[in-house]
C-alpha cells in the first residue's frame, strides 16, 4: 500500500506562497532545497495559512534530518522573515 504523511507547521514568514518560491528559485545549501506547498490553499478561509507550509514527511530519516537543516538554513537568510 502507499500513502503519506503531512503536517502544516507555521514558520516565522510573511508569506509562504513567496517563501516557498524563494526556496526554489533562490536559495540552495549544497546544491540542494526543498519543496513546500504553501498551507493557504488548504483553507477556505481567506487569509488562513499565510505563514503556514504543507510538509510531507519522508521515509527515509537521512532525508528527513537534510531537509530540516536546509529549511533551518533557508530560515536564516530568507529576506522575508518575520522574527
């Protein structure tokens, strides 16, 4: 059987619809990013999830502890960061 895991967490941005471009078009650690969906197209709500992200949670553990290090970097340096 397949299947995934999710969880939205919110991150200290103003935007998660541009972090989640930033990520993609300009920031790399290592050569490598992440992908995120912004969380605001999960609610009906206008203005819900603004600085929530949608996360998958991967098999691997390796991959998981990368991908939380280039988030925690990409955090860092991101422009739009709030605190």
């Amino acid at each position: 059987p397949m299947g995934a895991f999710y969880t939205v967490a919110r991150l200290p941005v103003k935007d998660a619809d541009h972090f989640c471009k930033w990520l993609l078009s300009d920031f790399e650690l290592e050569g490598q990013t992440i992908f995120m969906a912004p969380a605001s197209g999960f609610y009906t709500t206008p203005g819900y999830g603004k600085d929530e992200v949608r996360i998958a949670y991967v098999l691997k553990k390796e991959d998981l502890a990368i991908s939380l290090k280039i988030l925690e970097e990409a955090l860092k340096v991101y422009p739009g960061r709030t605190i």
